[in-house]
C-alpha cells in the first residue's frame, strides 16, 4: 500500500513502490494493481494523478483530489515550473555534474494521467504528419555526482568496477527520459532492464538482493493550488535502495534530501 506523505484539502502525496503501476496500461494488460486505485481505496474520494513515475521508480507520486486543481498542477507540469530531484545508481564514474541535451523520439504509451500534457504525448497525429517514433523533441537532464566506489570484482571487462551515486533533475518532460538520457551518456541506471545493461543488472540481483530499478524520486516543488505558496515535498528513500547504498559505503547522510 502506498505511505501517505502529504494530505490537505486539495493534494496527497504518497510513496509509489517500486514495482506499482500508476495506473492502467495497455502494456500490462495483467495488472490488477495500480497507485490510483489504492491511494482512491486508503482515501474514500476520487484522486487525479498528476504526473507519472515508470513501474521500476519509487518515490513521490503526487494526486489532486479536485478537478480545479489538477488543472493548476497540470499547467505547472506544462510550464516546467515544478522542481523534481531524483537519485540513481548508475555505472560508471559520470563527470562530477552535467547537462544532458539529447533530443528524445516519442514512445508509444496508452495513459496520460489527468492534469498533464507533457509535449511527446499531447500532438496528436495527422494523415500528413510523420509517424510519432520518428519526432524528435527537445529533452534536458541535469545531473550532480554525490558519491562513487570501485569495487574489486570484474562484473564486466575490467579487473575493477564502478559505481555512482547521481542526483538528477529532469527539465523537461518526456517519457524514459531519465533512463533514457543515462543510456545515451553510458552510465545506465542499475536494474533497468530495457536501457541499462543485464550483467551489471544481474550482479546486483546476485550479490545485493536487488532486482529493482535504482531510481527514485525524492522532491517535488510547486505552488499550491489554493493559494500559491511554494510546497516542498520530500520522500524518503525506500529500504530496499538505501540498503543496497550502504552496501556499497555511502553514508545516510549522503542520500537525505535538501532543501530547494
């Protein structure tokens, strides 16, 4: 069941799983399990999702729970004025901080949540337009390096193998596009099975207990709804990923979430 984070009249926040769909897709037809129907059920009242986190991503899923107000969070999101931070663990020494600016083609998906038009699943296709896989669109990633470590086992070519702690801040809205920005520098995310890298995947699974996508997102900032003040909401990180960043000797310290 999703933790409950943040409640007032107009807004919850909660902690997604990993492994929990937002909600219903065509492309897990089997699902009988999703956020929406589980934070709708801990509630007693409709919610509206105002944005998405991949099935692998834990971390802040936040709702509306009107329809004037996933209106104002949805124009935020269209605006890029909500703050978002993510941590990973990826392969690989990154550089200590960069911007990722790397055009993303559309992918095909079969749910928008209420309240948001992010710009790869908002133009709809005309009989003269080109296919929507073939578009590219604009995609920006910031990253910060917070920790590394090299341990003493060779998981891939190399005697030694490294590992990174990133901080991650996505400007711009299209869909995989952290998972998909940490391929194309190649430093994958630990546990993506479509964009990172199975031996490495395996390893984890192997000598961490771990098979969970290393993604997480920790903060939100927007203004609120109903009288536009600046709402920070922070997120632990689940016990399952900060078991495995102890492992690997970062200190808790390391992963708390600062203030904006």
């Amino acid at each position: 069941m999703p933790e409950i984070l943040y409640l007032d009249d107009h807004l919850v926040a909660c902690h997604k799983p990993s492994g929990l769909l937002v909600h219903r897709s065509n492309l897990d037809r089997h699902e009988t399990r999703f956020a929406v129907q589980l934070v709708r059920d801990q509630l007693g009242r409709r919610v509206f999702p105002l944005h998405r986190l991949d099935r692998g991503t834990s971390g802040l899923l936040l709702f509306a729970l009107d329809a004037a107000s996933a209106r104002h969070i949805g124009r935020q999101f269209e605006e890029r004025s909500i703050g978002k931070r993510y941590l990973a663990i990826v392969r690989g020494w990154p550089a200590d901080s960069g911007l990722i600016d790397h055009p993303l083609t559309r992918q095909q998906d079969s749910a928008v949540p209420r309240g948001q038009r992010d710009d790869d699943r908002t133009t709809q296709r005309t009989a003269t337009s080109p296919p929507a896989a073939h578009l590219a669109l604009p995609a920006q990633t910031a990253f910060r390096r917070l920790a590394t470590t090299e341990l003493p086992i060779a998981v891939d070519r190399y005697p030694t193998t490294r590992y990174a702690l990133l901080e991650l801040t996505p400007l711009s809205g299209r869909q995989h596009q952290i998972r998909r920005h940490l391929k194309h520098i190649a430093h994958p995310i630990i546990g993506d099975a479509t964009f990172g890298k199975g031996i490495h995947n395996r390893f984890f699974q192997q000598h961490f207990d771990c098979a969970r996508l290393l993604l997480a997102c920790t903060q939100l900032t927007l203004n609120h709804p109903a009288d536009g003040r600046r709402l920070v909401l922070n997120a632990p990180l689940a016990a399952d990923f900060s078991r495995v960043a102890a492992a690997l000797g970062w200190p808790e310290t390391l992963l708390a979430t600062p203030e904006p």
